[in-house]
C-alpha cells in the first residue's frame, strides 16, 4: 500500500496545469460524443504506448511476437523518430508506456529514451520480461528516472512459468528483479514502482497464492494480476482459467465461450490514447497488434495532424455508431475486468 501511495504522489507531480486542462478537454470531449453521437476532439492524448522494437526473446502462445506472426514490418524505434514524437507531445502528455509488442530492453536506445521523457517529467512505464536485467542495466535503468516498471511473472515454478512464457527462465525473471529492487535501494530511488504481472491462464491459475508469497518475499512493491486474451476463444482453450473471476470469457455451458462484456458503442481509449509503432504509425489501441487500422503517420505528418484528421474522426464515429463493425473491438475487452 506505501509503494502504492509513492506511485500515485510520483504520477501526481508530474501534472501540469496545461496538462491537468488537456485532460479535462479529452474528457468533455468524450462525454460529448457519446451523448451527441457525433466525434469531437477538443484536446490532445492524455496517454500513449509507443513500440521501442517488435523483437522477443520468448515465444508466448497468443502474441504475435513470440509467434513471429506479424504481418507488418518489424523493427526497433529510432531516436530522432521517437525524440521527434516527444516534442510534440510533451506540453500536454501525462503518461507515457515503453511497450506494444515486443521486449523493450532489445532496443539498445531503450533507456535513453526513457531518460529523454523523464527529463521533460512525463510519467514512464514498461512492460518486460526481464531476463535482460543484468546488474548493469539493472542501475541504469533506475538511474534512467523510469517511473514503473512490469515484470512478467507467469508462474512459481519453472515449469508452469515455462508453459506459457516458452523459452523463458523464471530464474532470470527473479535474478533481474532482484537487481532493480538492490539498485533501488542503493540509489536511495523511490522509482520504478515495481510490480509483478501474474497473466492467469489454466495451468498456473493454482500459483496465485504463491506469487503474492514470492513478490512479498522479494520485496515487489505490488501485484497485478491479469486475465489473458484468446484469439481463438469461442470453442474453448487450454489457457482459459477454470475460475471465471479471473477470465475474459464466459463458459455457454455447451463447449462454447462468449466475451463476457458488451460491446457498447463507445471507447474511452479513443479519446484519450494511442498506439505508435516503432516506425511511426498510429494505430488505434494495443488490440490492433498487427497494424491493420493505421491512422496516420508520423515521418509524414505530425501527430496533431493526425490526431484531428478526417480518417481518425471517422474510425471514432464507427465506433460511436456500431462497435461492431471493426474487426479489433470483436475481442475487445473495453466494459470488462481485464485486472482480475
């Protein structure tokens, strides 16, 4: 709960009056267009998720890069591309995530990245699996200024770990994280904010128990746990967890599953972020991993551009009339517990 409160004060002081007022614009502007029905933009996105590389080292069932599935280019970010994106965006940007596809630490620019966002005092996080923190990049992460940091942590055994995050080690999963917490310490850094991501799936939905034991053990400031996303889930699968609480999806009683929520016609995340790739297209949200629904372009464009644009003023209004109509809402879990 302290770790928990320092993250929240930390979040909060990086607010801007500029920003705390482009907030409250996303925000009318969003209960506008659901009441009227008709798009409105009157600010910039509060938050975003930018792609520092497609490249993995695992290769985890229902992710295209672990699959090696993609079917668009793939790559690592670049500076200039990237130092370019945050100069825009900086005036108004609250929260920035290192992460859509891939393992964030594969960019060998990753970090500084995260200190040129730090210095303008935008909130940063990643998600990682952490076998690339080795004690050095352990420091340098924590000298980096980034804010919160997610482990991937799907098991207390290696065999269970392994299951699903296939080619990983959950010993250097534990070895990292215990690098960050000692180079913490010995910074005397309040940040990152660390935290273990338990993604429950069939086979290690019985370890819940345990992983709260481990981060406590360890001295993990918190524990999320996650359900998990099944392409393919109307017949059923291995991965969907046995208790309901902790799944996306709800069992029809006749070997068949359905998305427990609606699909309601509206989407906060619309409003108030994106997605970038790492060579610069915006893409709608993290459910459109293979970049199906590109919006614009940034080594075209800049980002106001197209955040204004027809084209994405349009993808908004589908949205408003008929959710349904888009291929990436189908398996959307906007309306329902994805933090179990």
């Amino acid at each position: 709960m302290i770790g928990g409160l320092q993250d929240g004060l930390n979040l909060a002081s990086k607010t801007s009056w500029k920003r705390f007022a482009n907030a409250g614009k996303v925000y009318s502007s969003f209960r506008f267009s659901r009441s009227s029905g008709k798009p409105s933009m009157n600010g910039m996105p509060v938050s975003i998720s930018i792609e520092p590389t497609t490249s993995c080292n695992l290769r985890c069932p229902e992710c295209p890069s672990g699959l090696r599935s993609f079917t668009r280019p793939t790559g690592m970010l670049e500076q200039p591309l990237y130092r370019s994106i945050i100069d825009q965006l900086a005036p108004t940007l609250s929260y920035l995530t290192f992460y859509f596809q891939g393992e964030p630490f594969l960019n060998n620019s990753f970090l500084e990245m995260v200190g040129y966002a730090s210095a303008k005092r935008i909130y940063t996080a990643t998600s990682t699996n952490a076998h690339y923190l080795k004690d050095d990049i352990a420091r340098r992460t924590v000298e980096s200024g980034l804010d919160r940091i997610i482990i991937s942590i799907d098991g207390t055994t290696q065999d269970t770990y392994q299951s699903y995050r296939v080619g990983g080690s959950l010993e250097k999963v534990i070895e990292g994280t215990e690098n960050i917490l000692k180079w913490k310490k010995q910074l005397r850094s309040k940040t990152p904010h660390v935290i273990f991501q338990f993604l429950v799936v069939g086979p290690n939905e019985h370890q819940i128990p345990e992983v709260y034991a481990l981060a406590k053990k360890l001295g993990v400031d918190q524990v999320v746990l996650k359900t998990a996303q099944i392409y393919d889930y109307h017949n059923g699968s291995s991965l969907i967890p046995k208790q309901e609480k902790y799944a996306r999806y709800r069992n029809n009683g006749d070997g068949t599953f359905s998305l427990k929520n609606k699909l309601d016609n509206n989407c906060w995340k619309m409003w108030h972020s994106c997605v970038i790739t790492w060579d610069g297209k915006v893409v709608p949200c993290c459910f459109d991993k293979d970049a199906h629904f590109v919006l614009g372009d940034l080594t075209k464009n800049s980002f106001e551009e197209i955040w204004r644009s027809e084209k994405y003023n349009h993808f908004r209004s589908t949205l408003l009339r008929d959710r349904s109509e888009i291929e990436i809402c189908k398996n959307c879990t906007e309306g329902t517990k994805v933090w179990a």
